[in-house]
C-alpha cells in the first residue's frame, strides 16, 4: 500500500483550511483526539475536516457500464468528554456538515 502522512498547521503563516486542502487531493483518513474543549470549537473544527477529507463520491455507471463507488475519505474522532457533549458535536457534525 501507498501510505503517505500530512501534518496540516493551519495556524502557521496565518493558513487556512482552504491553503492546506489546496495542496493535496483530500485526505482519504483524518483522525483527532482529545482535541475539542470548548464549544466554540467544534464549528472551526468541521469546518477544517471537511475541507480537508476527500469529498464523498456517489455510485456512477461509466460509458462502458463498469459501475464505480467511492466513499470519500474517513474522519476519526477520538472524544475525552470535557465542556461539551459528544450530542452536540455529533449532531453538529451530521446536519451541519454532512458528516455521518
């Protein structure tokens, strides 16, 4: 298997999520953990994921009817429950941002 890893900063160079994602073609796994500790983080959170995952793609039939499905890529996420309930972070992440 071709594996290749990333460390993404977006904090360095006043970089963006946007900056990062330009430079890879979405990452096919991103994990976190123990990383949200304040409400107000989970919004700036999902917004880096899903700009940096590999967008999900849907079952498609090719010109030669070979059928493909791609599923995107994965985020991981390890919760240690602090100030804010995984409710909130789960709920936000699958109406807000499609992350199911």
């Amino acid at each position: 298997a071709n594996v290749k890893q990333s460390l993404v900063d977006t904090t360095r160079n006043n970089g963006t999520p946007e900056d990062e994602a330009s430079k890879v073609d979405g990452f096919d796994i991103i994990m976190g953990s123990d990383i949200i500790y304040l409400e107000e983080m989970i919004d700036p959170l999902l917004e880096t994921v899903v700009a940096l995952l590999k967008p999900h793609r849907s079952t498609s039939t090719s010109t030669t009817g070979n059928e493909s499905c791609y599923n995107g890529g994965v985020f991981l996420l390890s919760y240690a429950r602090r100030n804010v309930k995984f409710d909130q972070v789960r709920d936000r992440a699958e109406e807000t941002y499609g992350l199911t």
